[in-house]
C-alpha cells in the first residue's frame, strides 16, 4: 500500500510555484496577485481565508484581503468585486463560502470576470470544463487530479466509482475521469444518498473517491482488493486521545480500508493540502493568461 | 414492452405549445421568434434547418431563416449573432452545427446571448446545468427526459448506464440523471470506447441510454429483464427492402432488446421527434423569460 501524500506533493508544488514566481521577478514580470474576499467573521472561514493568504506569502505571490462586516449589503459586494475585476494588477479572485444568507452565492459568482475566478466556480468555467475547453478547474477536484498525475495512477479503462454528487466535488470529479485524455478515459459511476446496494458498488470500485461528509462510511469489506482510494471527507469528531479534544475523521476507515488498497490518502494530509496547490496554480495561470489568452 | 413513442409525445407537445401561442395571441403578447442561422448548403444541415423552421410554423412561432455562404468570413457570422441578440423581437437563437473549418465553433457559441441560446450549448447554461440553476438544456438530453416524465418511469435509486460520453448527449444526460429530484436521483454509470466489460456493465442497467453512434451495438445478450432502453443512436445503412436504397437504424438491435424490455424506444420515431419539441419548448421558455428573468 502507497500513501498518496498530499502533505509532501503540496509541498513539491508549492515549491516548483516559488521558483517561477522567483524567475518571473527576475525577468521584470508582474508578480501573481490574488484577491480574496472573507464577509463576516466564522471561525472556519477565517481559517481558510488566512491558509490561502499565508499560502501566497509562502511562494511569493502578493495578495489581497478584503473584509466586510456580515451585515454588508450585497450590492456593495458586487461593487468591491467589480473594482477587483477592473484592476489590471489583481490577477485572480475568490470570495471565501458561504456567504450570508441574505446575499445570492449566485449573483455573487457569476459577478466574478471568468477571467478571474481561479476558484473555478463561475458557470462559465463550469460548463467549459464539461465541453472540454480550457477552464479553471476548481480546487478540490483540481487537487485530486494532481495526486492521480504525480502518483503515475493508471485511469484508462478502469472503473472509478465517486461517491456524493456535489457541485464543488462530485460531479467535476466525474467530468474529469471520463473525459478523454489522462487522467480520465475511465467509466465513471456517480452514487449518492439514493443509491442502492452502495456496498456492492463500491466493491466494483478500481478508484474509490468518496466525497459524502460521512465518517468512515467506507469500511473494508466495501473495497476492492488494490483498488485506489481517495478520501475527501473530513469530519471533526471529539476525542479523547488528542491535546484538543477533536480530531479529523475521513469518509474512509483508514485501518480497515489500508490494508486492501494499491494507493490511499491519509486523513488529514491526503486531499486536504493539495486545494491550496490548486488555487495556487490556477492564480498562477490567471497571471500567466494561459486559459484565456 | 411498451414503446417510448416519441412522434406521439412530440404531437402532442406541439399542440400544447400551439394551444399557448394561441393564448398568447389573444391576449396581445407578442409571438415567439426564433432565428435560425445557417452556414453553407450542406444537405444534412439544410434538412435539420428545415424541421426546425416548419416546426415553428406548425405552432405559430415566428421564424427567422439567416443565411450566409460557406465562405462567409467569422466577423460578420459574429456581427449577425450580435444583431439578433440586439433585436428585441427575437427570443431564441440557434446556428447550426457543424460549422466549416475557417469558423471557430467556440467563438460563435460563446457569443450568443446565454438568454436566447435556446441550443443549451452556450458554456454558461451548460456550467447552469451542472450546478444545478436554471438552464436551457440542449435538445436531445432534454427530449429524452420529457420522454421519462411523459411515460412516468422511475428513476429515483436506478442503475442508469450512459453509453458515450459526447458534450450534447452523454456528459449532460449523466448530470440529470444523477441530479436531485425527478427524472433524476439514478445511480449513473457513463460508458464509453476506453470501457471494459461493457456488456457486463450493460447488463447492470434499469435504464439504459445508447448514444455511441453504432448500429446495432446493443445486442439482447447485453439488457437485463425489464430494463428501460433509450436508443439515441441514428446511423442510415443501404438497404434494399425500403424504396430509398436505405434505413434508418439505431445503436440497439431492437427486435432482441425489445423483448427483454419494460420500455424502449424505436428508430426512427423515438428519440428524434423529441429534440425538436424540445428546441420549440425552450423557444416558448424565452418568449416567456422563465430561465433568465
């Protein structure tokens, strides 16, 4: 069994990051610039917020962070994201989920220049990664793609089951596998809470990317022997056996499962730390107009 | 085995949408228009082009048939789209496709307005699609599922395999079929050249949707009792029992699958007839701005 080590893949990229931003600084070229949003003040925003920001700081990037109070009307919103699209320095934008109830996720992403949202979640770059064109990939996905890559994973041909159907997760996911090319050209099947004999499908499964924000839902007698699994599930559960009384849980029990695979992610270490990569790329292909010229 | 009889259901959308043009009329609302644009004179186009102009007749739509040669330049097939998207008198706009070599597909899709893109092919409503907001959805993906809901077939928690994987058939019927809700909620499997064990994988099916683009493909041998077979495919064979020198046949060898199935669509008559009730549907849903407001 081969751990799939995000942890150390996020590192090389993050790595191979910096020394292009170090060359573009030499050449005189405009550093990569990203903008990121945050409205209000959760806990778990602010945490994700400060990674991505800390993460620029890491390789080089400049960025950007905006605050507005969670009482923020949403066409001040709209305004601040129409002043980050005019800005010719500011190469990519997100706006940190979810947003407040009284604000439309909608409105706000379609706001966003295609040419700009390097998390991949406008519909424009939705529905080009579908037919197939250039397009900003978004960060999980983006990141488990990556993983397949650097691991040299075989995915022709070979049958990748995807548990949960989410717009962000699943069903890129599913996209991505099927389309031609590698990574891809394997016969996907999508399942979900609907799903029956689950078990028996999993067990059909030469990759396994489970995505339902169900701890260790996937247990082993659902895996196939050398199967490859991916794990995008994590949970927060108490503990007794930790410092902070928490700990992160996987959709997959790792011990049982392990023991059966070809490749697995850990949890935390698998999937978790290549989003930041992803984003980190996709601002550096923002800089470097590479999708839309 | 009851016959999915898509000339029948196509009928009788067509008076539904005549009776509610008729209504429209009455009450001074302006009439449905769809432009149509063509590029050359190839047969096959001339004749899709054809149906759909006489279909907006047969329902009291307007029409408007552009033309333009084969050698017409990109700009001014751009400056044409840009035209019709201005006039406010037309609702729906559709090129057909494929378009010669020197015009980029992409560039033309791309600049229609995603509110008159009764096509569905414009990445906006694809991207709309998959994230589930509305969407104009293209024809043929479209068609089948009013086929579903006409004939009230279940889908919710069914084995729907998908054979191919094109961006107008394969990758938007797997999104609706997984998707939440009905026709929708199956567990969907997308097939396609790179697949292994397709018949065994085949052979898992509750519904079964074929659109390879091979006659006959789908053997007997492949369907399990009582499955429900859609069959996209449509390839013209030289035959010497029909006065034409040709026919018609489909992906599935109908006189082995039909005996096996709960439900099947014939070919000619099954899925075809649809695709043009459904450009008409989404022509009706512009005039009356239910996707975009």
């Amino acid at each position: 069994m081969i751990l799939l080590d995000g942890k150390k893949i996020s590192a090389q990229i993050k790595s191979e990051i910096a020394s292009s931003v170090a060359g573009m600084e030499k050449t005189g070229h405009k550093i990569p610039h990203l903008a990121a949003i945050i409205v209000g003040s959760d806990g778990a925003s602010e945490t994700y917020v400060a990674h991505k920001v800390k993460a620029c700081e890491q390789v080089g990037f400049r960025s950007t962070l905006v605050r507005l109070t969670e009482k923020v009307q949403q066409e001040l919103l709209l305004e601040k994201i129409d002043e980050i699209n005019e800005n010719a320095d500011i190469d990519g934008v997100i706006v940190q989920l979810p947003l407040p109830a009284h604000i439309s996720e909608e409105k706000v992403i379609e706001r966003i220049k295609v040419e700009k949202d390097v998390d991949g979640f406008h519909p424009v770059n939705v529905g080009r990664l579908v037919i197939n064109q250039p397009a900003y990939i978004s960060a999980t996905p983006n990141g488990i793609i990556e993983l397949i890559k650097r691991y040299d994973i075989e995915t022709s041909g070979k049958h990748c089951v995807i548990l949960g159907r989410s717009n962000i997760v699943g069903k890129p996911m599913a996209v991505l596998m099927a389309r031609k090319g590698y990574p891809g050209d394997a016969t996907v099947t999508v399942c979900h809470s609907r799903t029956k004999d689950i078990h028996e499908v999993c067990r059909q499964a030469d990759i396994l990317i489970v995505a339902m924000g169900k701890a260790e839902f996937v247990t082993g007698d659902m895996v196939k022997d050398g199967a490859v699994v991916i794990d995008v599930g994590i949970t927060r559960v108490k503990s007794v056996n930790t410092r902070s009384g928490w700990k992160l849980m996987g959709d997959v029990k790792f011990d049982e499962v392990a023991l059966k695979c070809s490749y697995i992610t850990p949890v935390p270490g698998g999937v978790g730390p290549m989003t930041i990569a992803s984003l980190l790329n996709n601002t550096m292909k923002a800089a470097k107009k590479e999708i839309y010229g």
